[in-house]
C-alpha cells in the first residue's frame, strides 16, 4: 500500500488533520533549518559589531592623549640599537617575547612582526612606548580577535627614522 493508497483511505477529517500536521512540520523545519541559524548569526555578528564600535570609541578616546604625550615627548629615535634589537629587547620587556613569531626587515628603516596570542592591552601600551620612548612609528598594523578574550593575533610594520649619527 502506497502513501497515496494510505491517505485516500483515511476519511476527509483525518486527512486534513494529516495535511496540517504536515503543514505545520514543514513550518518547524524551515524555522528550525533557515530563520534561527539567519537569526543567530546576525545576532553574533551584531554582538561583534558592538563590540568593535566599542574599541574604536575607546582608541578615538585614547588617541589625543596619545597624541599630547608624543608631542611633549621628543623623540628619542636616536637610540643605538637596530629596530630588530630593539623590537625584541621592548616585546620582551613588556612580556610580549612568547607572542613574537615573526620578524623579518622591512626597508632600511622598518621591520614587519607577527604577534600570536598576545594581550591586546599590553600590545597598545607597547607600541605606545615603542613610540614615545624611542621614536617607532606604527605604519600598519592588522589585529585580529582570537577565542580567547582579551588575546590577538596582530601583523605590524614599524618603522624608525634614520639616526642623525
């Protein structure tokens, strides 16, 4: 007996009751396979959106500090140290030295570095000290978010001006 066979043989009302218990199974699936994971994602990636709003609001905040700081500090670019040496030296200073990955010289000023894992708040008082103490300048930096709160993975280039000397 085939499913056809089966519902004719069911009387009027025991059929409607079959299409509207199909009826509403069908509703279920389609929230359940389309409208909630849609639903779920733009509610995490909103969350993720605040989020990031949110840091930008504090580093726009931050920024002319930053800026007053580095205009009373002169910069003490004249340090007698590469950028590698002093990269290393500083990350390691700031307890940063098992998040540098990767170093490699970028121009003759400049050095790109990988940051894994590494606290975003050290990471932005680091590189603040990189530039008032000794002049480093930030010319691009990538941050990304890990799983772990409060970590990132960055990619940055810095750079130095040459020494006078």
């Amino acid at each position: 007996m085939s499913a056809r066979d089966w519902l004719n043989n069911l009387s009027l009302r025991e059929r409607n009751l079959v299409y509207v218990a199909t009826g509403l199974v069908a509703i279920g699936l389609i929230y359940l396979l389309l409208v909630l994971p849609l639903h779920t994602a733009h509610t995490r990636l909103q969350s993720r959106v605040d989020k990031k709003s949110a840091d930008l609001a504090w580093i726009q905040a931050a920024a002319p500090k930053v800026q007053a700081a580095s205009a009373k500090a002169p910069a003490a670019g004249a340090s007698d140290e590469s950028l590698v040496v002093l990269v290393d030296r500083t990350a390691r200073q700031a307890g940063l030295g098992g998040a540098v990955k990767d170093q490699s010289p970028s121009g003759s000023n400049g050095i790109r570095l990988r940051l894994e894992g590494a606290p975003f708040d050290v990471v932005v008082v680091w590189l603040a000290d990189l530039q008032q103490q000794y002049g480093v300048a930030v010319d691009s930096a990538s941050v990304d978010s890990t799983p772990n709160s409060g970590l990132v993975n960055a990619s940055l280039t810095l750079s130095q001006p040459p020494s006078a000397g």
